[in-house]
C-alpha cells in the first residue's frame, strides 16, 4: 500500500529511514544553531514509518488529488517533517541548508504557503485535529478514498479543541481519520502528566468512538503493525494510534537531558550528535 515508485523501489530499511531523519534534523539544528530537535529525533520512527510503509503520495506531484494528507498539527515539529519530506524526495536535499533564513521555503514553524508538501499551516496548538476532519469529511463527500493523517502532541490533548473534533470525528463515522500523537511526555514546562494529564489516554479516546492503539512509537515493528491495523480495520469508527516516544531518541546525551522541549545545544554539540548517529547507522 506504501507510496510512490521511488520509494517503493528503494530497499533501504525503515530503520535506516528514521536514521536519515534524525540526521537531517540534527543537522538542520546544526545550520541554525536552534530548533526542536529533540521532537524530530524522538518522532523520526513514526515519520519513517508514514512516509516509506502507509502513506500514498507521488513524490513529484505533492498536490496529487488522490495523496493521502498528513497533517502536521504541531508546527514547531517543522524539522522533523521537513526531515521526511527531504527523505521521501518530495524537498531537495540541499534546500536542508537554508533551513530557517529569510528566503528559506522551510521556516522554523510549519507553513502551508511555503513548503511542498507541508499540507496545513500548525503551531496554534489545538487546530490539527479539526482542520482534518473538516479534510476527511471533505473527502468522502468527494469519494476520494485517500486517509488524512494528523500528527499531533501530547501537550495537544490538553486542548479543548481537540476534545471537540474528536466527538465530532466519531459522529461523521470518519475511518479515513488516522490520528497520530507523538507521546513523548513532555511539553514546554515540564512533563505532560504531571502538568495535566490526559491519562488514562486509550479509555478517553474509546469513550469518545475511536478505536485505539497505544504503542512504543521507537519501536518499528510495533509502529508497522499498529499504521496497519488501523488502515484496514473494517468499522467506520475514526482510527488513533498514540505513540510513547522518547525525546531526542538516537543521541543518548541529549537523551539524558531534562526539560527537553527546547534542547540547548552548544555549538561543539552538533558534531557530538551527528558523531553518535554516526557511529550507529543501520544497514
Ligand atoms: C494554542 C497554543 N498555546 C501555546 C502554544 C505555545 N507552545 C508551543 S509548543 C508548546 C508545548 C506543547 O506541548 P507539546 O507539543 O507536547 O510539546 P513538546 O513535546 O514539543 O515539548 C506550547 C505550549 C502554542 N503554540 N499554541
Ligand atoms: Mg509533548
């Protein structure tokens, strides 16, 4: 079911994929000196996993009317999925360079007007979730069969907003809805749970109409089996995988590091992350 004729005709690993991601991502930090890169280490298997298994898209044509949508509700993840859209070839590589400069199609928040690919404009925290299932009812009024995936935060589950599409997703029946959460237990103050906890996450979602997955989002085979399970579930209910990810995943220093929304990392650090990629590139 996966992609376009690129990627499908690539044998590279999915772990390698996530790999190539996390490496963009580290190095698009390297270029500007800042940026969220611990979201886009930490996210890099779920990315890898939408853009080389589930997703169908045609790399040089990003406005494809039949292109499942994925939304990136969460704007300030915006290297992480620029990281993938390089990846899937739907960027050129070297545009990675220009990463947050006055003239860059790639600014540090996520921008539907400037970057192929990006299909919403996120970053007012909350929005992702109504946005795609105004896209899925949209959709299925056209009988387009494409998914619309929305990949959101867990600081997002504390959102009003998003309580009230999700009820609205399950009135609509909308199974072309695969909702995605990076659940990684951090927001900008602290820990997700400890700040206003959304637990417990599945019976919440459940009891909203949604059928539910909870997996560890670093784990490839679990993320495969999961992107699976909710594209062929034969009900109409509106799907949603929430993924326990690690922050900064892949570079165990930063790994170590607390308070991880927004990463300082010093200017000698960004060799050190891509030296510990480095030295641990799947095949
Ligand atoms: C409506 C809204 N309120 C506040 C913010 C400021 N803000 C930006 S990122 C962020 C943290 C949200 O939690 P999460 O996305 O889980 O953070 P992360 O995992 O990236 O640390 C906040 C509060 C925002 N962008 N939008
Ligand atoms: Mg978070």
């Amino acid at each position: 079911m996966s992609g376009t004729a690129a990627n499908t005709l690539s044998n590279m690993s999915l772990p390698r994929r996530a790999w190539e991601i996390r490496r963009k991502a580290v190095r698009m930090g390297e270029v500007q000196g800042q940026g969220y890169v611990g979201q886009a280490l930490g996210v890099a298997d779920v990315l890898a996993v939408s853009y080389f298994h589930a997703l169908n898209y045609r790399a040089e044509d990003p406005q494809w009317e039949g292109r499942d949508r994925f939304l990136l509700s969460i704007g300030h993840y915006a290297i992480a999925l620029y990281s993938a859209l390089i990846e899937a070839g739907i960027l050129p590589e070297q545009e990675l360079e220009t990463y947050g400069a006055d003239d860059s199609r790639l600014p540090m928040s996520g921008m539907a007007a400037y970057t192929p690919g990006m299909e919403i404009t996120g970053g007012s925290l909350g929005q992702g979730l109504g946005i795609a299932v105004g896209m899925a009812l949209g959709l299925k009024a056209k009988k387009n069969p494409a998914f619309v995936y929305n990949l959101m935060s867990d600081g997002e589950l504390g959102e009003g907003s998003t309580w009230e599409a999700a009820m609205s997703a399950a009135h609509h029946k909308l199974s072309n809805l695969i909702c995605l959460v990076d659940f990684n237990d951090q927001q900008a103050d602290g820990k997700s749970t400890q700040m206003l906890s959304a637990e417990p996450v599945h019976d919440k979602w459940s009891a909203f109409g949604w059928h539910v997955q909870r997996v560890d989002g670093n784990d490839m085979d679990a993320l495969v089996a999961a992107f699976d399970a909710a594209r062929n579930l034969a009900d109409d209910r509106p799907r949603i995988i929430i993924c326990d990810t690690l922050m900064c995943k892949g570079v165990p220093f930063l790994e170590a590091r607390e308070m991880a929304h927004f990463v300082r990392v010093e200017p000698d650090e960004w060799q050190k992350a891509l030296d510990a990629l480095d030295a641990t590139r799947p095949a």
